[in-house]
C-alpha cells in the first residue's frame, strides 16, 4: 500500500502545479491591465480634442476655459483677466466630465 502512495505522488506531473498560475494571467490581464490601458487611450483622445472655450477641469481641482492650444501647452482663462499655463497631460477627463456631468443635471 505504502508503494502505491509513492508511485502515485511520482507520476503526476509537475506543471498541474502551475494551473492556478496560469489562470491568473487572463484574469490580471482583464481586471487590471485592460482597463487601465482603455482608461488612458481615453484620455489621449480627450487631450487631443482640446479646443477653444472648451471649459476643463485639472487634476488639482483648477477649473477654467481653454483660450488657447499651442502644443503640450494649453492655457486657461481662469477669470477675465486671470490665465495660466498647463500642459495637457495635467488637464482631467474623468474629473471634467464628473464636474460638467453634475452640473447640467441640476
């Protein structure tokens, strides 16, 4: 009986060790990877898109009006006279469309 156990434990194979590892990657790859990847072309696209009196939101929280594109540059209108400087990257798509999306609800 004792060399049946033995035999038995020696013949399986190794890799069926691995299968909880291997079912892993998709589910990483779904849950976490593909997500972030949509997440960001969207906001390429978003950045791309910036126009003229298109009102944006940063992601520090600094809400203006795009008056102008120049590159990676795009400068706010803040108040009448008031504007800043900010690259693209650091304008928000999630935090705009957020504020923007409450407010014409209400």
């Amino acid at each position: 009986m004792m060399t049946l156990t033995i035999l038995l434990q020696q013949s399986q194979n190794p890799l069926l060790g691995l299968w909880p590892f291997l079912l892993m990657i998709p589910v990483v790859y779904f849950f976490m990877i593909r997500p972030q990847q949509k997440k960001q072309k969207e906001q390429t696209s978003f950045s791309n898109s910036l126009d003229k009196g298109k009102e944006v939101v940063t992601a520090s929280g600094i809400i203006g009006k795009v008056s102008k594109v120049d590159g990676e540059i795009v400068t706010l209108q803040l108040d009448t006279k008031t504007f800043i400087r900010v690259t693209k990257s650091a304008i928000s798509k999630e935090m705009t469309d957020q504020l923007f999306s409450v407010k014409k609800d209400d």
